[in-house]
C-alpha cells in the first residue's frame, strides 16, 4: 500500500512516512503490545485529523525551504503593538488611522499575525524534552562561568557591593555558600549560566569553603575586570521565565530606608500609582520587578504583597497599641456633615438655587470601605473603544467644585458630555416635564428599587426620596454618550464594576490657605448653605481639608487620576484633557476588566 491508504472509503495521497508507520504496525504483531494498543495505534495513524496535521506541517516545511516564500520579518506583533501606540494618540488626525487603529484590535487580525511569527520563526517543530546524558554518579558536574564586573549587586545578608546580578546566602542545612537569588536581566541572568541553588566552590581560585557571604563580598571586591566563579549546579534547575503579571502600587517603597530587604543595592523604589511589570514572585516575600517602560534591564526587589499585608496589619497594631489615631479609621468625630450632600442638578437646571439633601445615611460609619489592604493591584491595558465611552467620575469633599467643573465640561459640548438625569419621589409641579430634570416615580417603585441596590446614590429630603439609578448611567454609556457624574464617594464601591469601567478622578484640595483665597477672591457660594446665600465659612474650609483627608485615606487606590483644584482654569483643562486622553489612549485597568 506504498504512499496511499483508504480512508472514510476516499483513496487519497497519504503521506509516505505515515503510511511507512502503518505497515510495520501492521507487521508488529510479536511486539509485547496488547491487542487494544494496537487498535488504537492504528486507528490514530489513519485518522483523517492526522493526514491533514502532517500535510500542513510538510507544506510549511517545503515552503520555509522554498526561496519563493521567506518572511519580511518575524516580529510582526511588536510592531502591531508599536503602530496601536503611535495610532492610539493620532486616531482624530484621519478616518483611516482611526480604521486602522480599530482592525489591528480584532482577535482574528491578530491571530493571524501570530501565526505568521510562530511560522516565520519556525516554532512549529515539537519540543521534546531532552534526553538526559547518562552520568557517572560520583563524578561532580562543575561549571566555570566568567563575569565582567559590573555594578549589579552580588550581595550577604548584611553587607553589599555590586557585582554581578545576583545575592548569596550560606546554605543552612549543608553550611556551603549558595546562590540566593538572581536578578532578572541582571549580568547573571542574562549569562543563562547561574542559577539559584548553585553552589559557589571558587572565585577567582580562591576555594570559599567554609568561609561566610562577607568573605566572598571582600574577594569580589578586591578583584578587578573578569570574575571568574567555579560552581557546584544545583539539581532542580530553577525556571526563571518573566511572568508577563502588571501591578498597580498602592504605597510608596523605598529601599534604602528598608532594614528586612535583603540587598538595599538590590532593591526598586516606587511611589503611589506606578505601574511595576512583576517578573519573578518565585520567593514567597521578596517579588522582583522593573518598572512599567523603565529601559533598566534589571530587575529590583520589592516587598510581596504577602509581606506588605503583614507590614501594614503591623503597623496599625503598633499604632493602636500606642494609642495613637490610625488615620482615617478614628476620625468620624472630626468629619464634616458627610450626610449633607447637594442633590446632582441637572446642568439644565443650574441656575436654579441649590437644595440640600439626606444622601447616606450611613455614610459616617464608612471605616469599613477599606476592605482590604491595598498594597498592589493588577492591572492590564485597556485601549479605547469605539463609540463606548468610560464614564468619568468625578470624587471629592462637599464644596470642592465638583458641580463647576462637571458643568463645564458639558458646556464644552453637550451633545457628547451628560450626566443622569435623576430619580425622585416628590410629586411633579405643573410646567415641570418627566424625564427633563426628574424622572418622576412613586415612593414604593423608589423604595423597591433601592432596595435592589439600583440605586449608586439616593437620599431623602423633605420627606421626598432623590436618587440616581445605575441604569443611568449604563444608558448613556451604552447610547454613546461620555457620562460624568459627581456621586458621594462611596458610590464608588457600586461604580467600579467590569461593565461601567468608570475613569475616577478625585479633586484634591489646594492647602488651606490657596483654598479660601481662591474661593473668597471669586465671592464662591457656600454649597453647605441651603440657599446658597453666603460665601464658605472658614469652619467649612477646615471641614474640606478634613474630609479630603479621609476621602483619600479610605479611597485613593481607586483614584486613576488627582486634580487639585485652586486656580479653576488650571484644573479644568486638566480634566478636559482627561476626557481627551480616555477617548485616544490605552490606559491601565484592573486587570479583570480585560478579560
Ligand atoms: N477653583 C475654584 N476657585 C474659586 N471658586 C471655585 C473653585 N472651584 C469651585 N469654586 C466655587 O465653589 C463653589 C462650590 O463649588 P461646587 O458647587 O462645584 O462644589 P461641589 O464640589 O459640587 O460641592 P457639593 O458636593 O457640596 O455640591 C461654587 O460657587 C464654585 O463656583
């Protein structure tokens, strides 16, 4: 049956070694198989899915050989991703970078080009895993592996000088010295040479037996140019893959002033909000990371978030004991009234005065809204999407200038930029239209649907229920709308779901001092004032400073943004320029709205 079979009663071209392998299955009968694995090798080698596999690999094959076809290039998905940066701020400049900029996002657009780099990288033959040598067990394998002194560290415990990318440790149990940790991308690393684990026999022909990490530091340190070390391999090859995981940090890290890290030289400072591309969480409390677009090859330590969970519990614990205030946690007392929060008008009706409105009743036992400690969240690039629009949400203390800055930038275009028209239970008065500036409803269809939780926000004034719906805003999300909302600040914890993925810019107060100027030099009304008659009093500045205090204390993880708001000017091109930068740019998300 040379070259051709049956199969599915067709006669096709089969490929000759396949067809090689069947024939001698079919003379293996005195192999010590049992009747069963025949069949089913059998079965396997005649399968039509199997013909089809091996006829594509051998196409690839012949034409990878052919002179006809050879690829341009074989990184084609980096430079899709360099073209989506360069488009993602360009896409109002034509019709066609904005096409261009959406095709390149489709799945099936980028599929394609990945199969093209496995294809031109020829990453279609099998990995096999190598076939071990056989080695004599009493002869020990050492390797010699030469390094150029650098200032990477290659570090003891206590002492430090850097070296070559990597930090040592005397093994506990056998008293030898250890590689302890490499460094991604530092000298070592990228030698492929050293590993952890590995035993450190010589360096420099000096034998360290029996000598402590501070011996070898002084011996490394008094060398000059190459480094030569003779190394016992360690057993376990440890895999040093770099995860792909992006965090988000939520405190600030400074290595220098850490006594627990175990190399400062070794160490990555961050502040709030960094982005940290996290390589390597192999050791349980010491992550290594490098920072988002930092072109630093390697890779620093930072605390893992189980470390840093500890720390904070710990700090607290010390804190409470010494009976000082934890900030934010014992601080109710000294709160403005958060219960008082100005109704959300609706921009058509902002010249009407302000009117005052119960809003959270519970809002002053909100010392339970930091659930968990925030240390780091992960975070994955979320690129714009066409005619769907992130709502922004604008946080802040009362009388901070949430409504003014709200009201201009629906000003700038009001057919693009709205705001929920609200719920209410009060009855309509004649001339007022449903749906205008109230949707008007019963108390019990209220009362139900707040009890469903349809409710972000809603309050009772005068006896009358007021409330925005998260329907509302789901709704002007979906009609293509940019929705900006000034909701309290626990709204947040309803907001900040997968489906709405809401911007959250937090209007921070300027100190003091700019903040009653700036305020009083406007004649600026006092939103605390029911009717709105009087400048803010200076009790109700201290109350901004405070809340805002609090407001941070207890939400800035979710903060994606912070405008301090002194001269208005100033702060409201910021937050133009916000609402530009969500419509054009990849902006970093929790990484589970992503996927
Ligand atoms: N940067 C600023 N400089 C001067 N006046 C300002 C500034 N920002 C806001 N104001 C004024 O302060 C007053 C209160 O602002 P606004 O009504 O926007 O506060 P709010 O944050 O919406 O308050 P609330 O949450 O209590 O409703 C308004 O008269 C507003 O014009």
């Amino acid at each position: 049956m040379a070259g051709e079979v049956m199969a599915n009663g067709t006669k096709e071209k089969w490929d000759p070694a396949l067809s090689r392998l069947l024939n001698s299955l079919q003379k293996a009968n005195e192999l010590p198989s049992s009747e069963e694995e025949l069949v089913f090798l059998s079965d396997l080698l005649k399968s039509k899915e199997l013909h089809a596999l091996v006829n594509v690999h051998n196409k690839i094959i012949s034409n990878g050989s052919s002179d006809k076809f050879f690829p341009m290039l074989s990184t084609s998905m980096h430079v899709m991703f360099d073209v989506l940066e360069v488009l993602a701020g360009k896409t109002h400049i034509s019709e066609e970078c904005k096409e261009l900029f959406h095709l390149l996002q489709k799945p099936h657009v980028q599929g394609v080009l990945c199969a093209h780099d496995a294809v031109a990288q020829k990453d279609y033959y099998p990995h096999l895993p190598e076939i071990p040598l056989e080695v004599d067990e009493d002869e020990e394998t050492i390797k010699i592996v030469q390094l150029v002194k650098s200032n990477e560290p290659l570090t003891g415990a206590q002492s430090a000088e850097p070296i070559v990318g990597a930090t040592i440790k005397t093994d506990e149990t056998s008293g030898k010295i250890v590689i302890a940790r490499v460094m991604h991308g530092g000298a070592a690393d990228r030698s492929g040479l050293i590993h952890v684990g590995d035993e450190v026999v010589e360096v420099n022909n000096i034998n360290v037996e029996g000598k402590t990490p501070n011996d070898v530091l002084s011996i490394l340190q008094n060398s000059e140019g190459t480094i030569t070390f003779k190394l016992v391999p360690t057993d376990g090859k440890t895999n040093l893959r770099e995860s792909k995981v992006r965090v988000r940090a939520h405190f600030n890290y400074n290595a220098t002033t850490d006594p627990y890290i175990p190399c400062k030289e070794a160490g990555l400072d961050f502040v709030k909000g960094d982005v940290l591309h996290i390589v390597s969480q192999d050791d349980a409390y010491w992550w290594q990371a490098r920072k988002e677009g930092d072109r630093n090859m390697r890779a620093g330590l930072i605390p893992s978030r189980a470390l840093q969970e500890r720390r904070i519990i710990h700090e607290r614990t010390q804190m409470m004991k010494e009976g000082n205030e934890v900030p934010g946690l014992c601080s109710v007392s000294a709160l403005p009234v958060l219960s008082c929060s100005q109704f959300p008008k609706s921009p058509r009706c902002a010249s009407k005065p302000k009117t005052k409105k119960i809003m959270y009743e519970t809002a002053e036992n909100d010392d339970f809204d930091r659930e968990q400690i925030p240390t780091y969240e992960e975070v994955a690039k979320l690129y714009p999407r066409p005619g769907i629009y992130r709502p922004l949400v604008l946080i802040g203390a009362p009388g901070i200038g949430r409504n003014e800055l709200r009201r201009r930038l629906i000003d700038t275009d009001p057919d693009k930029y709205k705001t929920p028209i609200p719920y209410t239970s009060r009855p309509i008065k004649p001339g007022e239209i449903n749906g205008k500036e109230y949707y008007f409803v019963s108390r019990e269809k209220m009362d139900e649907d707040i009890a469903a939780g349809n409710f972000m926000e809603y309050g009772e004034y005068k006896g009358n229920l007021y409330g925005t719906s998260c329907d509302s805003v789901k709704n002007l999300v979906s009609n293509g709308y940019v929705c900006i909302i000034n909701p309290h600040y626990q709204a947040l914890k309803m907001l900040r779901t997968p489906q709405l993925k809401p911007y959250i810019i937090y209007i921070r107060p300027p100190p003091l001092d700019i903040l009653r100027d700036t305020r009083i030099a406007v004649h600026a009304r006092s939103t605390f004032d029911v009717n709105n008659s009087r400048g803010f009093s200076e009790e109700e500045f201290n109350d901004m400073i405070r809340s805002s205090a609090r407001i941070e204390f207890l939400y800035e993880h979710l903060f994606d943004e912070q405008i301090m708001n002194a001269d208005l000017a100033i702060a409201f091109s910021q937050l133009l320029s916000a609402a530009n930068r969500l419509e054009t740019e990849p902006l970093w998300v929790p990484a589970s709205w992503v996927q």
